[in-house]
C-alpha cells in the first residue's frame, strides 16, 4: 500500500479536471478548497451540457445539498454517462433523511453506484435504510453508529463509503479503515464537508478508490490540524486551512496521517 | 427584560436549526455566519422540500436578494407554513423598491405577518409605500427617515420591524429602541445585513420578539466593533468578524451593548 | 491619456451601481471585490426584472460561468438593453470553448457588441473562433496565443477584447497595450477572473473604454502584488487582496503600473 504522500503527489501531478455538481453555499468553497488541493475544479450542472462534460471529465462528484428538480435531472444523466464509462464519481448526499425528495434522489443516484458515497454518519444511516436522526446538513449521530450501515451500503454499491466525523471510517465492504485526523472546529465552517467531497473526486483520478479515499481524508483532516494551530476563531481557521491544504507536503502528510485498519 | 448576555445564551443553549431561503451572494457566508453565532443553519427552497422542512423547523429566514419565480412560490409556502404554525420567521426585503417584480413579492409576503422584518432605510420606507430612494442593496436614506414607515409596517404586520444602519431602529408598533453598535466598514461587505437576518431568526427561537431582535443586533454590531480592532481592509474584517461572532461572551455582549429606549 | 490611478479616482467618486449577471461561484466574491474597491454591485438576472434594472443601470456584467437555459434568456434581454442604449457592458466568457451550449451562448452574445470582452486566452481563441484548447475555466493557451484572435474579435465587436493571465493583452483592434501587473498565486483563487469584469465595468461608467481597461486590469494586478506580500498561501491571500484593493490609493497606482503600449 502507497503512503498518503504518494497519492497527494500523484494527485497534484495529475492537477485532475473535475466537474462538480454542487449546492449554491458550497459552490465557492469548494473550488478554493480543489485549487488549494492542486486540482481544476469545474462548477458544471447545466442540463443543456452537462452529460456532454461528464463525457470527458476525469471525475465527477455530486452534492444534494441545494436540491431543485431541474438538478435532479442534471445529477441523474452525469452520474449516468460517469457509470457507463466506468469513471470515477463521488456522491455527497446531504441531509438525505431530511425530506422525502431527499431520500428518493439519494435513492435514484446510490442505484447508479457511486465509486465513493461521503457523508456524515446521519446522511449514511439514512441513506442505507436504517435511520438517522439529522434533519440538517449537521450529523445527529456518532460515527461508530454508522459503521455497519456503511458496511451495507458498500456491499449494495460495490464501492467505497467513507463516514466523517471526529474518526472517520471508510470501508469498501470488505476492507475498512480509521482516520483520526481532524480539528473540532471543521463542522463549524459551513462547506467543508462538501468541499472534502472534490478533494475525493480529485484523488481518486488513476488512483485505487479506497487507498486514495483515505488518503484524502487524512490530508484534509491534517489540514485541519495545522489551521487550528494558528486561528482564532472559525473566519482565520477557513484562512489558515485554505493557506494549509496549499502548503502540506507529501512527507507531511505521510508523517502526520493517522490511519488504522478498522 | 433580560440582558443582551442573555439572550445570546439562550440561543446558544438552543443552537437552533434555523430554514434559510436567501439569495445566491449570501448563502455562505450567512450559513458561516450563523454557525459562528451558535446556530445550525439549514438552506433549503425547493418546491418540493420547502413546505416539509418548514413544518418542522423552528425559525425561517426569507430574503429576496436574487429573486425568481419559482423561489417566489417557494417563498409564499413557507411563509404560509409558519404563519399556520404560529412558529417565527423574518422578511429580508432586499432593493423592495427597484422593480415591480420585488414590490409585489414583498407585499405578499408581508401580508403574512413576518414576526420580524429586517431591512435598511430604503428597503422599510418601500415596504411601507413611503417611497425610499434604493436602486439596489444599498441604502440611500438614512435610518432616522424610516422610523415613521417602521412603525407604520409593525402596525400592519403586527409584528417587529427592524431598520439597520450607523444607528439600527427597532420597534412592535408601540415600545421602539435604537441600537447604537457597529462599524461603518460593515456596508463594505457584502451579504452582512442578509446574515444578521438569520441571526435574528436563530435568536427568536423561544425567546421575545422585540427582546430578542435587539439583541440581536447589539451583538452582531459587537462582533463588528471587535473586528475593527485588528482589521486592515474589508478582507481581514470579514475573517476577525466571524471570529468574534465566535469569541463574544454573554457578559461581554452585555458590557457593549449600546440599546437606548427610543 | 489619463494616469491610471486618475481612472480609480474617478471609479470610486462615481462609486457606480454595477448590474451583474454571473455565476454562482463567483456571486459573492465578485461583490465584495468590488466593495472593496468603492463600486455599488447589483447581482440581477432573473427574467421577471433583468430588463427593468438594465434600463436604468449604468453598466452591466455578464459572465456564462455556471449557465443554464433561463440565465441564457436573461443574458441576451439585458444585453440587448444595454445594446440598444449604448450603455457599456462586459462580457465574461468563461469556457467559451468546452460545450456547444457555451459556444452558442457565448456567439449570441458577441453579436450585441461588448464594450469590453475579458477572458484568459482560451475563451478568447474559442470566441474567434481560432481554436483554443480549454476545457473547464482555466487557460490552457498563453496570452500571446491569443493576441491575433483579440485583434479580430475586436475588429468584430467594434470594442475593446482584454485578454488576461501573466501578462493582460488588451486591444480596440487598432491600439493595443500589454499590462504586466500581477501574481502567480492569483488563478489559484476561484473567481477571481470574474470579479475582475465586475471591476472593468465599475470603471467604464464615464470613462473611454480602452483606457479605463487598462487602468482596471493594472489596479487589479497591483492588488495582486501587494497581496503576495504578505499571504502564505492562497487563503490569506484573498484576504489581503480585497485589503489592498481597499487600500490602494490612485498615486500608488499610477506608481505600480506597469503598462506598456504594444
């Protein structure tokens, strides 16, 4: 297994075109967060082009966040064209247990397996079928809650489910893994999660999906860490994390991840 | 009454889920915002969401910065649903004067007796069919010459109606206060009124209109005289304003808050 | 020819309202860039009072970043009022070149005449249609490339093309002046291109429109370089870059520039 340095080197060599379908509060963020990273992000959701640049985009990610039907739409014909060219895509389903037209899309895009499904441990409960208490985009319940529906979803997606939260858990179904890099502060930023969601999408291009997942999640969470040694407050955290994905070098980042089998 | 410092404590004690339907130039940093005051926003407007969310949430926000026609109906729903439900929500009447598109929107959604309405000079004198001279966000008049059209709006809505400006305006129709806190870099940056607009929806939760509104806006004026302390430019003031919303106290919010019965 | 620093005086005593149809990345940006440097931004697109405000508006933007069908209508009702004025207005390509739906958007557009045109070399190529390899909102062609296909656009329009990146190029298809003024760090902030059209046509309002190009593109340039001074990594360099604009004084201006006919 590569170091998580080798797959942030690969990953900025790379600097992966990748189209983002994403809500209207994550949408700034989370191209500074991707061009912060190393990768070309592209805010493309359009259903007059949007097939046409899945058609030839590296990665796609999905975000549900600011849901209307017109997207829906947009949402279902980019993860369509990304399943049948077997390209790497990235759901983000947030808030999926809010409300019904949450949980029925959610339901439409899990079918066209997503190589990853990133959320909090509320989102993936709801997502598998067994609960979850959020009713925003903030998680009600713990991580370890959500470990076996994680385990269920991947099974039923043939892909990796990667759960956030203070320990994340990422599992292909078979194989899982911890990630206890992180700040308290993240949640209190609207938008990292989202954001955390391309960074995915950009690692997972010519990368093995469970290896580069984690290793994003690690890279993000030291992020964090090296934020919260300098800010004040969360408006110099977004500062100092923007200035910190930029700055973290791959022998930092292998230094610094803390990753265990699960 | 309660001091400042209380209420403050109150909403963080609740961290209340706050539905925002707002405009696209605000979504981010009045979710921030709000998450740096203690609250747990939600941007949910859909047609298909709308309603179901706002029969749960415990405050609604409505801003009609970048207006539509399908978010206008979406608008109208939620409204609706809280004005049922008896349940508080806020009117943010962006520019209500610029185009026939958004007076008429806003006298729709003030015949649905918004609990709060929170706007500039120009924006409370259109409301109140008292003229006012704004072509766009922002104001043109002076807070003073609203006062009359505030107390006019809170007559017709039964509610509170808040004018915002060097010296904000509060008043139900009969008691009124002038909030004297704030920095004149606060108009350089886009979206803040908008925000403080879901930071008065978190604080009416559970607590009283009039009270709490003012608290409110001693707070977020607060927060904008600490940011001035270190601030070189509207960049920085954005980043050190978002941390105080974070780091003010209750005992310090009451220390500074400059209320004055009116 | 005036300096440019007597262009930024005259900007920011006019402190013109700006009408903005642009993307959803850049909304919020866009606005407090030009906050900051002392214009009155109006983000307006919806089809219900697009044509309204652009009646009265003294400049307009429009920029086809995250495109969709009604924002198409919108772009070509309030161009043509503009057009049908001689009111100036800007036109932001933004991957003019990677789908049919921005190629036809972006033609259509062209047709009613830009006062201005800025865009980085590839959207430039594509809009001449002579070539230009980008795919998502980044250059994938150098500004030299792009030099002949300016001067033809321009020739086509009867305005002014500005095309951006290391070293601006910016022609009326007769004159044409090179501005080396900026940062390495600045594509690596999203929408920072877009809030630059924002500034180019706060600067247009009363003023010659090659000139007032110009002297934009220096300021912004500048920003930029004072900006590097301090940022490590490009979260404090946004930051300081809407400091800077805030700061930067018209003899300070006049002083960095680095304009030189070509």
């Amino acid at each position: 297994m590569q170091t998580p340095g080798t797959h942030l080197s690969q990953m900025r060599a790379a600097a992966p075109l990748v189209q983002n379908i994403t809500n209207y509060v994550a949408m700034n963020v989370m191209a500074n967060v991707m061009l912060a990273a190393g990768a070309s992000p592209a805010m493309v959701h359009a259903a007059e082009e949007v097939g046409e640049f899945a058609a030839f985009t590296p990665a796609l990610t999905i975000n549900i966040g600011t849901l209307s039907a017109p997207w829906v739409g947009s949402m279902l014909t980019a993860a369509q064209v990304m399943h049948d060219r077997g390209a790497p895509w990235v759901l983000d389903p947030v808030a999926a247990g809010a409300t019904a037209f949450r949980r029925e899309t959610a339901a439409a895009l899990v079918a066209l397996r997503p190589t990853v499904v990133r959320g909090n441990a509320s989102e993936i409960m709801a997502l598998a079928g067994l609960g979850g208490r959020g009713k925003g985009a903030d998680a009600a319940d713990g991580v370890e809650a959500a470990e076996a529906a994680a385990r269920s979803l991947a099974a039923q997606t043939g892909g990796v489910v990667a759960v956030t939260g203070p320990v994340d858990f990422v599992t292909d179904g078979t194989r899982a893994f911890r990630i206890a890099n992180g700040d308290p502060m993240m949640p209190r930023i609207t938008a990292l999660g989202c954001s955390l969601t391309g960074v995915v999408g950009a690692f997972l291009v010519g990368q093995p999906a469970l290896e580069a997942t984690v290793a994003a999640l690690a890279y993000y969470g030291l992020a964090g860490e090296v934020a919260a040694e300098t800010a004040q407050g969360p408006g110099s955290f977004s500062v100092a994390f923007l200035d910190a994905l930029h700055n973290i070098t791959p022998e930092r980042l292998t230094a610094g991840a803390r990753i265990a089998a699960a």
